[in-house]
C-alpha cells in the first residue's frame, strides 16, 4: 500500500433525534484518496503528477494490524498546498476559478 486514507468512525453527518452518523472501512477512505485526486485535475494538475504529490505530503502512520503502508496517511491541505506551490514555480497556476458564495 501505497499511502492510506483515515477510515475509521468518520462523521457523516446528523440523524434523526440529532444523533451523529458515522462511517467505516475502505468503503469510507477510499473517496477521500478519489476527492483529493479530483481536487488535484481540478487546479489543471497534470496526472501524471497526482500520486508523487499525494505521496509527498503524507503523514507517516504505522498499523496494528500488519499492513504494510510505505509512505503514511494522505494530508489533503498539505498536498494541495505543495501543488499550489509546484504550479507557481512552472508557471502553471491559473489560481481559483468558479462562483464563490457565502451561505448563512
């Protein structure tokens, strides 16, 4: 394995009578590894660029139960901050685009 994603107990929002919901297993991490990679493409990242940028800007994490994980767990601001920097330097950032709104 590669990098890992956190997949344990993540809080997917309230249920009925205000309880909290959460989430677990691989089915939990993996849109989190999938969401940071289509953040990536959507900065105009080259995806040949996408897993030396993940892998980069991991935490390094060690497992319990055996797994071997070689670089750590994905740090999605870190990542997205070393591409920032990354396309700055290649003259490749086009900055944030889209409709941005405030909601109360």
């Amino acid at each position: 394995v590669d990098v890992a994603a956190y997949g344990v107990n993540l809080f997917v929002g309230f249920g009925e009578q205000g309880s909290s919901n959460h989430f677990t297993g691989s089915s939990a991490a993996t849109p989190l590894v999938s969401g940071l990679a289509a953040i990536l493409r959507s900065m105009d990242v080259p995806p040949s660029w996408i897993k030396r940028l993940i892998t980069h800007s991991v935490h390094p994490v060690h497992s319990d139960l055996g797994h071997k994980i070689a670089k750590g767990a994905i740090n999605p601001l870190e990542t997205v901050r070393y591409a920032i920097a990354l396309l700055r330097s290649r003259g490749r950032s086009r900055g944030l685009r889209g409709t941005f709104v405030n909601v109360e």
